[in-house]
C-alpha cells in the first residue's frame, strides 16, 4: 500500500533530512541535484550501451531510486530560494499550457 504525500509535506520532511552548512545553501543542493542527474543519465547510457536499450526492472528500479535522490536536491534547493514545490510546479504546467496553445510546445529552445 502506497502512502500520498503533497510537495509541501515532501518539502518539509526533505529539511528534517538537510545537514550542510548554511553558507552552502543553494550551491550544495544545485550541485547536488547536477551529480544525481548525471548518475540518472549514466544508468540510462548503460541500459542502452550494454543492454540495446531493453531495461530490467532492476535497471528500473536503480533509476527510479536516483530519481528519487534528484528530487531529494531539487526540494532541497527550492526551500534554499524559498519556494514551494508546489508554486514551481503551477507555474511550469501554465508555461507548458501556453506553449502548447501557441503551438510551440515541440519546439526548440526557449518559446515563452
């Protein structure tokens, strides 16, 4: 049985679990976030390098936990520029709205 939880309530269990120094603040968690996308993308290249791109759940299951590992860092450095979650996550939906009423949702580079 899975348990929901809202951004805010991830956000706020996610600073319980925050122990660096406050003069890292914004810098830790951003270069953080950077390492546990790379660690994400190298585990999806061996997935395709060694495996032809057929993912076990094994493979899966690695994946999902550095998933879980960036949006750990990403809470993080949100709470260090004080904003919610839940306000980037409203505010990225509105701009992917535009964009695809405009049009310009597949498009190639910034189009807000």
């Amino acid at each position: 049985m899975s348990v929901k939880m809202d951004f805010e309530e991830y956000q706020e269990i996610c600073k319980e679990t925050a122990f660096y120094s406050g003069e890292w603040q914004v810098m830790y968690p951003a270069l953080g976030l950077a390492g546990e996308v790379g660690e994400v993308c190298n585990k999806i290249k061996k997935v395709y390098r060694d495996d032809d791109g057929h993912m076990t759940d094994e493979q899966r299951e690695g994946i999902a936990k550095e998933l879980g590992d960036c949006l750990w860092y990403f809470a993080q450095l949100a709470t260090d520029l004080g904003v919610s979650l839940d306000v980037i996550a409203r505010g990225n939906i509105a701009k992917l709205s535009s964009r695809r009423e405009r049009g310009v949702l597949g498009g190639s580079g910034d189009n807000r």
